[in-house]
C-alpha cells in the first residue's frame, strides 16, 4: 500500500501559467490551482511527475477571486482560487478532502514547486496551525513553521490526523524564513462552486463544493502571495516588494 505522502506526491502537479505553482486533482480531469497563478490565460501546461508527463495542455474554465483584496499587496482578490481541465490523464488519483477547520493539534504537509538551484523538483514542507488570519467572508487558514518558497502556490494542504486535504495554499509568510503561509478552505462562507461545469450554487457552511462531494472522493489521499521581512510579496512566483499592509 501507498504511503500518504507519495499519495499525495502522485496527486500533485506543475501548473505553467504566467507563473508557475503547484496544483493537485480533486475530481476526474480536474485539477485546483490559484488564480494568481494562472492569471487571465484559458489555456496553460501541466507537468505530472507521477508519469513523467511534461507540457501537457490544459484548459481553464473557471477562477473564484471575487470577494476583494482583504491585504491589497496580493496580486488576486479571495479566495484566489482556479480549476484547471485536463483530459487524457485517465485512471490518476484525486485527493480525499476534509471539510472541517483544523485544530491546533494538527500539523500538515503541502508539496511544491519551488526554484532552487536552478531546477524545480517536487519538494515538500510541513507546516502546523497558528490559527485564523481576518474575518469573515475572507478567512485565511494561518500556518506556522517550515519555509514555504516560490512554485508552492497552489499546494494541497493534507492534514495528518485527518489523512484528507483541508486547505489550498495560497500565500507564503516569507520565501526566505521559516515563517509558514496562508491558505484558504472549503467553506468559503457557504458558496460553493460545481467544480466540473463552473456553476455557482448556495450551500450550508462548511458544506464541501459540489464537484468533490462524494461521489467524486477517492481511496488516495493527497491545497499565493507571499509575506517577506518588512513587507507582503504579492504572489509566490513574484519578485517584487511591496509595503507592509496596515
């Protein structure tokens, strides 16, 4: 039997948009990523380390990031989030998602693509919780500890105790340091979104999005903008400084 972490290696991609990021399947043919990532683009590559698969084309249907800029530095309005089509990937696995907020017992482990030594290989970070980051209806999930570096947006966050995928990764503490990152979760304040057609419907809170209910989770388990020293950096594949939001 697969281990849960080379589960959740198998169920992450490279998404090659305008940036670069990390994205992970959550339904046949569907992979999550974030907005900022993919920018305005319909069309994009992903590469799949799981097959040794590279550039292979995609499509993008449907971006969430219409809730405003709860810290302006960011690049993409919450929850910054995106789906990406992909066909012809038949028989990979999908995550199996947890619903729930996180405590603070919990600790997790998000794989990425970052930039290092002049290669970006699948590379992982555990991470634990400090808490929630504003208020709602833009609630970031605030983890602590490991350094989470440009190419990680978009990782699935997996919950240890849970064995499910809680979160999305879309923001770094600081590229440099050991600081952790932000992510966004399911509820996204009681909207959900019919992930295989991009239709919006109202859902309880903490009710998962339609297209990974059920019928859509899988037995394999496997989701930015960047904060640095004396300032938010607007995006983890950005290079830029900003001020500080106060």
């Amino acid at each position: 039997m697969e281990s849960l972490e080379e589960l959740l290696r198998d169920c992450t991609v490279r998404v090659l948009g305008p940036r670069r990021g990390a994205g992970f399947f959550i339904a046949p043919g569907i992979v999550l990523t974030c907005a900022h990532v993919v920018g305005a683009q319909t069309t994009l590559t992903i590469d799949w380390d799981a097959k040794g698969i590279r550039n292979h084309s995609a499509s993008v249907p449907t971006t969430i990031a219409d809730r405003g800029r709860p810290i302006p530095a960011f690049d993409s309005d919450y929850p910054d989030v995106a789906l990406v089509h992909v066909d012809g990937l038949d028989g990979h696995p999908c995550v199996a998602i947890d619903p729930d907020w996180p405590g603070h017992e919990d600790r997790f482990q998000i794989y990425g693509y970052p930039e290092e030594g002049g290669s970006a290989v699948l590379t992982p970070a555990v991470l634990t919780y400090r808490g929630k980051k504003g208020s709602e209806p833009t609630v970031f999930l605030d983890l602590a500890s490991d350094q989470v570096k440009r190419g990680m947006s978009g990782a699935a966050v997996l919950n240890f105790r849970s064995q499910g995928v809680c979160g999305l990764v879309v923001a770094s503490k600081d590229i440099g340091e050991d600081r952790g990152a932000l992510a966004v979760t399911w509820g996204l304040d009681g909207r959900g979104t019919d992930l295989s057609s991009g239709r919006e419907h109202r859902l309880p809170p903490n009710r998962l999005p339609v297209g990974v209910r059920e019928g859509h989770r899988r037995p394999n388990h496997c989701a930015g903008h960047e904060h640095v020293e004396g300032g938010w950096r607007s995006g983890i594949g950005c290079s830029r400084r900003v001020a500080r939001p106060r």
